[in-house]
C-alpha cells in the first residue's frame, strides 16, 4: 500500500469539534472529530478550550495539539474512507 505525503495548508474551525481543512493539492476536507477523541493522548481534546488550539506544525505538516496530539496528513485527507475506523471501538457485552 502506498503511503501519499500530504501537507496541511490551513484550517478553519467550523463548528465544535469540527475543522475544515485544506491541502497542498488543493482539496478539502470537512473533519468532526468527536467520535475520535478517546484514550489517553486525544480525550483531553474533549475539552473545547484545549481542542480550539490546534495549530499547524511547521515541520511535519499537520494539525497538533499543545499536548502532543496529531493526526498523520494522508489520515486527514482521506477521513472519508477511515475516519470511521478512529472511532472509538464498541463494546460487546457476552453473556
């Protein structure tokens, strides 16, 4: 599988939890990332004070957060196709 090298250009925060994002090739991407926001590095993130600080990191290309948080470039992209599977995992309860 080839791994595609996208860079974040800009954003803008359209909603809680939500980013538009832009790319170097000229696409878009309307991303809520609620749904992923779950386990020790991204929960913090459920906390809209610390979420609306996202900034772009100069070096990698990418969206981040001040406590390490981020989200590979080609993840973000391509958020359609598997932003599903960044969702928290479901529990099924056996009897």
């Amino acid at each position: 599988m080839e791994h595609k090298i996208y860079r974040v250009e800009s954003f803008k925060i359209v909603g809680p939890y939500t980013l538009r994002v832009s790319f170097d090739d000229n696409t878009e991407q309307t991303i809520n990332f609620w749904d992923a926001l779950w386990g020790e590095l991204y929960e913090p993130l459920r906390d809209p004070a610390v979420f609306n600080q996202v900034h772009i990191n100069p070096e990698t290309h990418t969206l981040e957060w001040s406590n390490g948080a981020d989200f590979d470039p080609e993840t973000l992209h391509d958020w359609d196709e598997v932003g599903e599977m960044m969702a928290e995992p479901v529990e099924i309860l056996t009897q």
